[in-house]
C-alpha cells in the first residue's frame, strides 16, 4: 500500500509542478505574448505557437578549436533559428522555438566541454 502512495505522490508531483512553473512563466512575460498565448489557446493551437525565445548566454571553457564544433551542433538542431557566438567566444546569443529549455543548450555547450556561466531568457513573437 505504501508504494501505491508513492506513486500516486509522485503522478501529482510531475502533473503539478509543470504547471506552476508555467504559471510563473506567464506571469512574467510581456503582454504581447501573453494575449498570443491567450489566443492560441482559443484557437486549439499550441500555446507557444508563433513565439520564440532569445538566450544570451555568458560561456566559458568555448575556444575556436571547440566553436566550430558548437557551431555545428546549433546548426544541426532544428529548434534553433538563429545564434551569434562572440569573437573572444565568451557570449552568445541563440533564438529558438519557445519550448527551448536552457538543459537543451547547456547540453550542446557541454557537448564541446564550454560551461554557462549565466544566461537571460526573454520571449517574444516569432519574426
């Protein structure tokens, strides 16, 4: 009986934690993509239909021997519209689908041995 509970404690876990952060998302973005969500789910679409989000990202550990790797790797990756890397390979911009989670790019950044130091995250509507 006691691992049925667990399990059910679990199944809430991962229906309802989803869902706050969500809510904590939204709350914090701007009107604009607010009412486009608003209106995609009106219209039965994908919430994030039509909005992307633009990281910047303060990397270390990326030299030119491991950019073109990382260049390669962004390029590949069919939810990434667009990326700058600075010269000193320090900093780098990604715009992306808006369900990109940041796991998505420090994988790829951990993938050629580079390390986010920080990053921001804003959204706004697709171009």
């Amino acid at each position: 009986m006691k691992n049925k509970n667990k399990n059910i404690v679990a199944l809430i876990m991962l229906l309802v934690f989803p869902a706050l952060s969500y809510a904590q998302d939204y709350a914090s973005m701007p009107p604009a993509i607010q009412a486009k969500m608003d209106q995609n789910k009106i219209q039965g679409a994908d919430l994030l239909t039509g909005i992307e989000a633009v990281y910047s990202i303060t990397v270390a550990n990326i030299s030119s021997a491991n950019a073109q790797a990382l260049t390669n790797l962004l390029s590949a990756d069919d939810k990434i519209s667009g990326f700058t890397i600075s010269p000193d390979y320090s900093n780098m911009q990604v715009t992306c689908k808006a369900s990109v989670q940041i796991e998505e790019l420090k994988k790829h950044i951990g993938d050629v041995n580079g390390e986010i130091n920080q990053y921001t995250q804003l959204y706004r509507l697709e171009n």
